[in-house]
C-alpha cells in the first residue's frame, strides 16, 4: 500500500489530452515539493515535472504538473503512441522522514 | 554528459550482504545530493535513502534502516550503498540517482543510471 495514491491505469487517444492524480495527506503532499516521472518499458525513470511545475529542460511542454492542498496532478496533451509509460508522482513525508512515490499509473494510448 | 553506472549487483542467499557502487561522472558530483532508489520485479518505485553532497545528512526507508548503509567518496567520485541481513523482499533492480535540490528532504532525482539487480534466494 503506497503512501500516495494513484490511480492504476488512465487511457486516451492519440492526440487527447489526459490527467493523472496523485493524492496524500498534509504530512507529505500537503507541505513538499511534488515530482513526476516517466518510465518506458524496460528503462529507468526519467524525471518530468519537479518542484510541483516545473520541466526540466528537454521536457516538451506538453507535460504539465500542477498541486493543490494535499493532491497534485500530471496533465499530458497531445498525446503520442511514444507517452505509453508508467508514471509515479513521488514527494517527501515529514512524519516518515522518507521518500514517498505512488504505486504508479500505467497509460495507454488508445 | 551525466552518466551514472550502478555496480554490485547480483544473486545472495538471505541474511547475507552485498555492496553496490555507483560510478558518476559528467558533473561535480562533490555539490550533488544522491540517492538510491530500487524496483521490485513488476513492481513500483521504492525510495531507498538519501546522501546530502557532504555526507553529513543521511535518511533511510523504514524497510532497509538498520540493514542498509550509504555512503559516498567525493574524491572518487563514487556513492555506495551497503546491504547487509538482506531478505528476499530486497530482490529489486536498484538505482543511483542524482537528486535536483541541495537538499535531502526531496525526490527530484534528476539523472538515473541503467540499475543493478539484486537477487536474494536460497
């Protein structure tokens, strides 16, 4: 049981635009900076979104993050057969003195 | 380039120990906070433990503290991670990872090596 919840699958077709939640508490989201990362079968995690909103460069901007209270969200627009990935949001708890990551979301893109 | 390049990893019996070695380069790796993070087969990402650049701030997951010890040498430009009393539960692809923020407190892990595999079975 992950500390911050995802949901396990989200799908859309190409070119649609889709969201994916990340939810936690006040001792975690509600007061950290909230990450996301991407990973393409078979490779390491690639990090998309830090500090809640911001890209990396070399990170399109069809990738967008964005927090509220103790949940953030990871929009894609425009969607590519190439986004097909499992995607974690992950983010610092306080009471835990840990990394905390969500179980994982796996897209499709229909 | 950044490059990072896990070493170490491989098949133990539980209980007994095994020593990773993260290799890096591309970067001033004596300014970086680093970190571990691993992936049990088929499984989510599992946040390890974290380095501050100068050594002197260190966390761990509630599941490895006590059992696990990181490290790192400036002047070799190397983070290590130290597994003792290893359990199969520990069986995951383990990654170094540099982390985006001169502080510990974060998962901004900016740049990942390819992983090694841990094993632990009888």
């Amino acid at each position: 049981q992950s500390v911050l919840t995802q949901p396990p699958s989200v799908s859309a077709a190409p070119g649609q635009e889709v969201t994916i939640s990340c939810s936690g508490s006040s001792s975690n989201i509600g007061n950290n900076y909230v990450s996301w990362f991407q990973q393409l079968p078979g490779t390491a995690p690639k990090l998309l979104i830090y500090d809640n909103n911001k890209r990396p460069s070399g990170i399109p901007d069809r990738f967008s993050g964005s927090k509220s209270g103790t949940s953030a969200t990871l929009g894609i627009t425009g969607l590519q057969t190439g986004d097909e990935a499992d995607y974690y949001c992950g983010t610092w708890d306080r009471s835990l003195s840990a990394g905390v990551f969500g179980g994982g979301t796996k897209l499709t893109v229909l | 380039e950044v490059q990072l390049v896990e070493s170490g990893g491989g098949l133990v019996k539980p209980g007994g120990s095994l020593r990773l070695s993260c290799a890096a380069s591309g970067f001033t790796f004596s300014s970086s906070t680093m970190g571990w993070v691993r992936q049990a087969p088929d499984k989510g990402l599992e946040w390890v433990s974290s380095i501050s650049n100068s050594g002197s701030y260190i966390y761990y997951g509630d599941s490895v503290k006590g059992r696990f010890t990181i490290s790192r040498d400036n002047a070799k430009n190397s983070l290590s991670l130290q597994m003792n009393s290893l359990r199969a539960e520990d069986t995951a692809v383990y990654y170094c990872a540099t982390i985006r923020s001169n502080f510990v407190h974060t998962t901004n892990f900016d740049y990942w090596g390819q992983g090694t595999l841990v094993t632990v079975s009888s």
